[in-house]
C-alpha cells in the first residue's frame, strides 16, 4: 500500500490462476467514491475472466462507498471466489 499515492497493490491465487492488480483510491474515498482497478500483466487470467473481475469489484466497492464503508477486505474474498 502507498499511502502517498492511495494504491494498493494486490494479488490473490488459486490453483494455476493469479490476479494481480492495483486499486486506486479517490481523495474523497469512501464517501460514494469507490476505487478504480487495474490488473497487471502478471496476471494469468483470460480477458473475460478479467472484465469480470473488474466488474464485480467495481460493483462491489460502490456498494461498500455509498454506505461510507471501506471496501478493500470486502472485495478481496469476491475476487478470489469469482475465479474458483
């Protein structure tokens, strides 16, 4: 985590398949503004399974900011879950 830049990079396996990304964290976060989501190309999951990555963390974090909830631990089981 950089705390200067508000990035987090994160990374989560499972079997052969691994994610890595970088969140993006807004200065107004979390109020109503959830973070934006980069996968790197460490990455070894296929274009679908990226794009659905991307959307169901980004669903699930404005979920999280609407209510002024940090989302960071509530996203990461989702990502993990949606690749098993």
């Amino acid at each position: 985590m950089n705390v200067e830049r508000r990035t987090c990079e994160v990374s989560a396996a499972c079997g052969a398949l691994e994610v890595n990304l970088t969140m993006h964290f807004p200065d107004d976060y979390p109020n109503n503004s959830a973070p934006t989501f980069v996968l790197n190309c460490e990455s070894t999951v296929d274009d679908s399974a990226q794009s659905k990555l991307i959307k169901v963390n980004i669903f699930t974090c404005s979920s999280f900011c609407m209510t002024f909830t940090p989302c960071l631990s509530g996203s990461l089981p989702i990502q993990v879950e949606e690749e098993i």
